[in-house]
C-alpha cells in the first residue's frame, strides 16, 4: 500500500516532485517502523511446527517399516492417523449432529 501511494503520485503528476518526496518520506517512516523481528519469530514458530509434523510423520512410517509389517497394515495404520488427526478438531456437536444423521439414515432405509 505505501509503494502504491508512491507510484501512484508519480503516475498523478510526474511534475509534482514535492508530493512524491512526502510520500517517499511518509512510506520509509512506516517501513522503519515495522517489527520485522515479530514477523520473522512467527514465520520461524509457523515454519518450525510445520516441520515437526513431518518429521512425527516420518519417524511414524519408519516404525512401522521396521516392524516389518505387511502393506495392508501399513496402509490402515495411515488411515487411521490420518481419521485421528482429522477427527481431532471435531466438536462434540459436530459428532452428535453426524451421529443423528446417520440415526436418521438407518432408520429411514429399514
């Protein structure tokens, strides 16, 4: 947005040198201003956690292939964590609501 008032000044008025120095001036202020090490430490928090779920993921398949088990094992072992994690944010309305549905479902095909 700050760039944008810079350019659209020049674009406005190229001859108006005056108002393109103000908001040159008014955008560096507002750059010196921001908190570039908070943005950075929540990039780096976001980035990090991000990370952990892989390597839990990882660590998880390297388990289960050294236990050696058969494939179809492993494919409903990563199905069920995937249920898991998925399931995870579910509110119990949400479980009540799917639970009546599918009540109302069963009964309306007996």
């Amino acid at each position: 947005e700050v760039s944008q008032d810079i350019i659209q000044s020049i674009t406005d008025n190229a001859n108006d040198l005056q108002k393109t120095c103000l908001n040159t001036s008014k955008s560096i202020d507002v750059i010196q201003h921001v908190n570039i090490s908070r943005i950075i430490e929540c990039h780096d928090k976001v980035l990090m956690e991000h990370n952990e779920s892989i390597i839990d993921d990882n660590q998880a398949h390297e388990r289960i292939m050294d236990d050696n088990q058969s494939p179809e094992h492993i494919t409903h072992d990563g199905v069920s964590n995937a249920i898991e994690r998925m399931a995870d944010p579910v509110s119990a309305t949400d479980v009540t609501m799917i639970g009546s549905s599918t009540d109302q479902n069963q009964t309306s095909k007996t």
